[in-house]
C-alpha cells in the first residue's frame, strides 16, 4: 500500500489514514506535498510557543496555527481534520509522554491550539529529483533522529536542544543537498551541521534518539538537518500540564504543494 | 600598500601592478571587482581549449577570450593590457615550466589568444560579506592549492586532473560557505568537495603544490573549491609547444563587479 499511498492525492492518503490502518512513516507519501510536525497546547501556552517558533525558526518553520479547539485548519488542507489525519499521536502530561494514540477523540478539548511546523520530509523529494538517493527512503525506515546539544533560544515558558534528523552523502551529494534544502526555509531549509556526530553532542550515530538507524557507507559523512522533533524534546524540558504531537516520522500531509513553499 | 590597494579602482591597481612593485597574491586587492586566472595558448591550439572550457565549466569558467596576437580585452576592462596588467607570468615550453616574468613584452606572439577564467577570489569578498573568516587573507598568505585525482572532461589535444583551492571552515560555516559561492558560478561556484583530502587524491594537506599552507582548527574540515590553476595542470599534461599562464594566486583584475556576475 505504501508505493501506492506515494501517487494518491493528500485528501486521499489523509482518508486512509483516518481508517487507522497506515502504521509507518509518511516519508514519501503523497509525493510533492507539503508535510507537517504537529504540536497541540493549551491556549493559555499558546502564545509562549508562538514567540519560540518565531525564535527558533530552522528548527520550528510554523505554517499554521489553529483557532482554540478547533482540529481544523483549512488553510493547509480543506479537510484536514488534524485530531484524525495523522497515524500515530503521542500524549504527554507534564512533560512526560503517557501514551501513543491512533485519533484523538478522547483526548480532544476545547482549548487546545493546534501548531503545524515544515518537516524535512518535504525536501526528501527535491532531494530525489535532484538525482540524490535518500537513504531512509532506500531503506525503507524512518529517518535518524538525534537529541543535540545546540540550545534553542528561550522563549517565555519554553526551552531546550534541537533534535536533529540525519542522512548521509558523499561530500559532492552532501554539498549539492545543501543547495538544494537552502531552497526550502518552511521545511527546515539548509542542514544545520555535517561530519563529527560529537560536536553535536551525539555520542553513537548507530543509536538515534527517535527513528531507526540507517547504514552510513564509506567515503560518506552523516548531514543534520533541524528536526520538527524539536518541540517533543522542548515539552520534556518545559513541561506544559498536557500536550499532544505527532508521532516521530508519523507527519499530517498537507494540501501544500512543496514547490509552493520554496525560495527562488 | 596592499592594504591600499584594496579600496583602489581595478584601473589603479593595474597601473601599480604595471610598475612591477606588486609581488603578491592579488587576493582582497579591488574589492569587490571580478579576478581572472590566465591560459595564453597559439591560435591554432585555442579551439582545442575553448572547447575543454566548455566541457569543464567548474574548474574553467570562461569570462574573455581575446582576438589573437590582441593583448587587451576591452569587455573585461576598458585599459587592460593583458600583456602587462598581472603580477607574474609563468611561460611553458611543450608543457614544462620554463620562466617566471612580470610582464610578457618580450613573449608577446601575433598568434597569442588569451583566455580569462573567473577565480575564487571573486567569492571571498563575498564569503566576508556574509560574515565567514577566509583563512588565507586572515594570514595574508596566497590561498593553499592541491593537485587532485578528479579528471576533467578531456577536449582535442587538452587532458589533465583538477587543481583545487582550500579553505577551511566549520561545518555550519561550511554550510553558509556553499550557499554564498553557490551564487558565482563564474568564480568555480560551490565547492566540489570537503573533508576528506585523501578522497580527492590530496595526500598531505599541510604541503599545497601551489600557494601557501594555512592553519586548520581543531573543528574546521578542509572545504575545496575547483580552482583557475587547471589550465596549467592540464598544460603540463597536454604539452602545447607554447603557453603563458598567471602565477598561481597573481590574477588579472578586471573591471567587472563580482555581483554582476552572481546569479539570484
């Protein structure tokens, strides 16, 4: 079904989503379009977590914001219905995560803000049509995600490190990815850092944090782009009293073409 | 002086480098003005080139091509006189080295066609600009230059390997690097490698065959660049019975504005 899903329309693999059937990752998935990180908050933290996205933009690239208590927002897809739309979601309490959950509807409430961030699954396809394969889509897994010690600015209640997903190149194929990512601001754009897993604060490259690992063949250097993670580790930090994301690698699929979102 | 030199017009810094005075790189001289490295080559081996020049774009960006026997080149500055306008001029015999001179009064042939390649310094202004530290104008040495294993396209009579400039710089400044030369694809572009020098068939980074070593940091990888000496790699290969080029890192500084030149 996955090959299937990459040539459906978003509304289409958004439906089939909803029957809760799709388990993995919506790497490549409704080829083209725009795919988003999700973080739900109270509206009284709302307006802390707006200022740090707007500080922290590689790593939190906000496309849409909600209406208190309202699941949609149409303006990244008529019918996108986010307490359904997305495979898998993870609940947290204080900061702590108690639970994975397929929908929503026990854990929706009326002032709860939903927050839409760009995810680096966006550029994986201007990455393959650039003539660069992408290892976690070879694979067939979901991309390696890493804690880091790069501190996010602060932004009232909110604080703490980027989470960061990793791909390797060769130093040419890495070089032509930075090209090619810088065109997409709203999906993380240009990676943050390559080579020395270490200067990141990551200790093993064989053990992501979030995701499955990927081989990383010789002659190739791992590239780190900012994570839409990044908030999922934020919580932990700040610890809001409820919260909800999407799962890592588990996006909402956007009626947004990619193409539409880049710079130049 | 060459401080000077900097913040005088290219026409200025010509009418001194006439005098023969100037004896260093050209490097951070007429800021913000388009550099050319130099292949003088017969008349009757210059297709031969202008072709490879079109086959390898990267290492020999084409910016003037003159009338043979004709030492100016009025589109790239309206007084240059190629035969005295660069601070040294290397002279081969069947492809070897034969002399060093600074101006070519005595070599000037009626059959000579010179042609202009854009040069990495263009970027560097450029690579400041944005904020980045270039090391080999921070050590006010010549930029470190390496014979590598990369095979140019052959063309006609011409063959050879690419000649490669370094700098180094972090990751995240390596990042920004290959986004700002991105934009001077007339000035080698983006790199066409970094890390690794043994990749690239480099096997001592502190011995450049060319320029000067710099100092690379604890944290900094090595970032390399296609560079304007090419040409005299490819002429000590192909061997044409008589060739000028510039001193590696004494370039001919035009009348043209980098920007000009830079693409978006």
């Amino acid at each position: 079904m996955t090959n299937g899903l990459a040539s459906l329309s978003p509304a289409d693999v958004r439906a089939f989503i909803r029957t809760n059937e799709h388990k993995g990752s919506t790497s490549g998935l409704a080829k083209g379009y725009l795919q988003a990180n999700l973080l739900i908050l109270p509206a009284d933290w709302a307006a802390d977590f707006l200022l740090f996205c707007q500080k922290n933009p590689v790593a939190c690239p906000l496309i849409g914001v909600s209406e208190p208590g309202n699941p949609y927002i149409p303006e990244l897809g008529y019918d996108i219905d986010v307490s359904r739309d997305v495979p898998e979601y993870h609940v947290f309490h204080d900061g702590e995560f108690s639970e994975a959950v397929n929908d929503l509807g026990q854990h929706w409430r009326d002032d709860l803000v939903i927050f839409a961030l760009g995810c680096s699954f966006s550029f994986e396809d201007a990455l393959m049509q650039a003539g660069l394969k992408v290892r976690n889509i070879e694979q067939k897994t979901n991309v390696s995600m890493y804690d880091t010690n790069i501190a996010c600015l602060p932004a009232g209640k909110f604080s703490g490190n980027m989470v960061v997903s990793m791909r390797p190149f060769t130093p040419k194929d890495a070089i032509r990815a930075i090209q090619v990512t810088s065109r997409f601001p709203k999906a993380h754009g240009a990676p943050v850092h390559f080579g020395s897993p270490e200067t990141i604060g990551i200790k093993d490259i064989t053990q992501p944090n979030y995701g499955e690992a990927v081989d990383i063949y010789d002659g190739e250097v791992p590239v780190f782009w900012a994570c839409g993670v990044t908030p999922q580790n934020v919580v932990r930090h700040s610890k809001p009293p409820f919260c909800i994301t999407h799962s890592p690698g588990k996006m909402l699929i956007t009626d947004l073409l990619n193409n539409a979102h880049a710079v130049l």
